[in-house]
C-alpha cells in the first residue's frame, strides 16, 4: 500500500483558519462524515491552529486522508518550534492553560479525537498528532506485529509529488520502499508511482531484485533514487538495498546503525552488483528513512521518548526540525514489536 500526501498549512495568523477548515470539511464530506462529525472536525482544527498562532514559533498544520475502504479517516498533524510543555498529560486536561485561557482547547481535543497524542521537547518542538474516524475503530484482536507510518509533503506550491513511499505488511515479513523522482511536478511523480506499482508485483523478499525491476521499469522516465527494506519476522533481521541518496538509518536504545546506498539513478545507471545489506534487529529500534527533501543530520535519537508514541509523531518531528520546503519530502518510520 501507499499512503496518501499530506498537504501542508502554514499557520502564521488567523487568516490562515478559513481556509484550513474549508479544505478539511470538504474531505470529510468526501468521506461521507456525517454533519455532527465534520462540526467536530471544525472545532479540531479551531483549537489546534489557536494554539499554533497563539504559542508557536514556525507553525504548521498538515492534513491528509485515511483512504481505509471500511472505516475513512483524517489525519492532522500540528508542527511548531515553540515553548514546548513539561507535561503534556496534564496539558491535555479541561481547565489546565499556560496562556491564562480557560485551559479548554485541548481537552477539547482529547475528548472529539479517536487518537489524540502530544508530543513536546520544551524551548524545542511540540507535534500534536490527532485522527478522526467516520466510525470509532475496533481495538486490534491481536498485538501487531509492526507499526509503519510515512510522512509525504510536497514543494511549497508545487504538485504532484515527486516523492512517495510503499509498504506491504505479511506474517512472514514487512517490506518498504522509499522513492524521490528526479526534480519534482509531474514527470517526477509519473517516475516514482511506477516504481510503487512495480513494488506491488514483486513475489520475493530480495531489495535487491525490486531495485533492478524498478531500474528496467523506469528506463524512458525521469528517473528516481529509492531504498527498499524487509524485515524478517523469523530471522529478525532487515535487509536493505538503495541506489542514490535517501538515508536510512536503523535506531536502537544503545546505538545507531546507518546504511549508505549505492551511487545510481534507477532508470538510468544502475551499479552493477546490487549490495544488500543485512542489519539485525535489537528491541526498541526503528527503522528510519527520509529523502534528500530532509537536510542529512536528522538523528531519531535526539527524540527521547519517541518511541511511546505513533511513529508518524517521530516522522513529524524530525521533518519539522530539517526540512528543506525546496524540494519534495519524504519521511518513513517502521518500528517491530
């Protein structure tokens, strides 16, 4: 599967409110959210951009879709290099304000929400992650296996994509693809949809051989550079293989492990012996890719912490402290329990 492009808000003053809440009703009147849920969705987007305009430094407001077939969703995600908070718990409990409000806004939040997570580094960022859902989801019958989450945002002013991420989920292993069309606009983005198509038909867990059948897809393309990984959930152990620069990085409580990809362009020049690399798995660690839309020193372990939340929270952050707004970007998080 792919997941849909968020679309990204600046939110500097309050002009910016209307036109964020136009944007999300007509999302979820294209879900068929029912009235009561998209005044909801109105009240989210108040309280979030309030606060954003009120404490932040830098903030921002990204938004996508669910698109899950059964049970539709939004996603909004607010950025900010602001203050931060000590205690984001009690931060989310009616009554309880550091601005002399009546402390209202994110209780709010946390009571409309089907998932409401804030995550703060004081004087540093603070991510608020919030999803709405068209129905209350079920809680899953069994512990998963892993949690994979990408964060996908266009070139200021520029669409489609050039960037765009793949993950396929089995009881035997979990396979992903991270991939940046040369430049960026349509002809980037026509180059990187076919390698995530190309990804769909692959029966083997070799990077390697997705690699080569992405190349000879791409011939005739604009081009694109792209990482693909798969985790072994019986040997515990990835296995990955890139050509051109996305970084990919594997995370642990004790150490870091980096992976340095192969020089090439798929669909033009392709190394001739395809190295993969196997790394093994230690608890805790996460999986972590990013395109060059990401400035190169982002480091998942500047975030304490970050693994107690939804990895899309540990997307969202290093994207806020390095990327570029001069390119598309692109960041991927896969953690294993």
């Amino acid at each position: 599967m792919t997941d849909s492009l968020h679309r990204s808000y600046p939110v500097i003053d309050r002009s910016y409110v209307s036109i964020i809440k136009r944007d999300v009703r007509a999302l979820g009147k294209g879900m068929d959210f029912p009235a009561a849920k998209i005044s909801e969705l109105d009240i989210i987007v108040a309280e979030l951009t309030s606060n954003l305009v009120k404490y932040a430094q830098a903030g921002e407001l990204l938004v996508r879709a669910l698109p899950d077939k059964l049970n539709p969703g939004i996603e909004l995600i607010s950025t900010d290099a602001g203050p931060g908070m000590i205690d984001t718990n009690r931060m989310m409990t009616d009554g309880v304000s550091t601005g002399g409000s009546l402390g209202q806004g994110l209780g709010a939040i946390n009571r409309l929400a089907d998932l409401f997570q804030l995550y703060s580094l004081p004087n540093r960022l603070t991510i608020g992650l919030v999803r709405v859902f068209l129905k209350l989801p079920k809680p899953p019958v069994t512990v998963p296996l892993a949690t994979v989450q990408a964060l996908v945002v266009s070139k200021v002013d520029q669409t489609p994509c050039g960037d765009d991420f793949y993950y396929k989920q089995t009881a035997s292993s979990l396979r992903m693809f991270l991939g940046d069309g040369l430049g960026h606009g349509l002809p980037a983005y026509q180059a990187v949809r076919q390698a995530t198509r190309v990804m769909d038909q692959q029966h083997t867990d070799s990077p390697a051989a997705w690699l080569t059948a992405i190349h000879r897809a791409a011939i005739g393309s604009r081009g694109l550079v792209g990482t693909a990984a798969v985790y072994n959930f019986t040997s515990r152990k990835w296995t990955v293989c890139g050509v051109g620069n996305i970084r990919t990085q594997l995370s642990g409580l004790n150490q870091s492990k980096s992976y340095a990809p192969q020089n090439g362009i798929l669909g033009y020049n392709l190394p001739r012996l395809l190295q993969e690399k196997e790394l093994a798995y230690e608890p805790g660690q996460c999986l972590v890719m990013a395109s060059d839309g990401l400035q190169t020193r982002w480091n998942p372990s500047r975030y304490p912490n970050a693994n107690r939340y939804d990895p899309i929270v540990l997307a969202a952050a290093i994207y806020k402290e390095h990327a570029r707004h001069t390119d598309d970007m692109s960041v991927a998080v896969a953690r294993i329990y």
